[in-house]
C-alpha cells in the first residue's frame, strides 16, 4: 500500500473535502482518502499495483483542484 499526502490548492470548505474524498475513493485501487480544506491535504491510502500516483493526481486536477506538492508517509 501507498499512502502519500498531496497538497492541494482549491479546497475551500467541507463540501470541497467530501467531493475530492469520493472521487478519490471512486478510482480503482483506492483503499482510503481524507481531505482537509483547512490544511489543504489530502491523505489517501492506494494499492500500488492496481493504481499509481499519477493516476491520484488526476483524479485531484479533474475533480477541480491542483496538487502542489506531494509528501510520503514513513
């Protein structure tokens, strides 16, 4: 499992959190993801053989937001 967090710009409420967490949960491979307008991160937890990192990263930017930055967790 890979489970980085993205910063991303464009989040602006709880609704935005909900939005980006289904569509996120909607892409194969996808186990978790939790957004959070306040810090701006999303944390999502994936199934590196089924899906890939640029893969979650489009799944932000088609939802409406911009990853600016990617941080792995230990």
């Amino acid at each position: 499992m890979n489970d980085p967090t993205l910063q991303v710009e464009g989040m602006t409420c709880t609704g935005c959190e909900q939005r980006l967490g289904v569509a996120l949960r909607r892409l194969d491979g996808v186990r978790e993801a939790q957004a959070n307008h306040e810090t701006g991160e999303v944390r999502e937890r994936f199934d590196g053989s089924t899906t890939d990192e640029a893969a979650v990263k489009e799944r932000v930017v088609v939802a409406g937001y911009e990853v600016v930055g990617t941080e792995e967790t230990p």
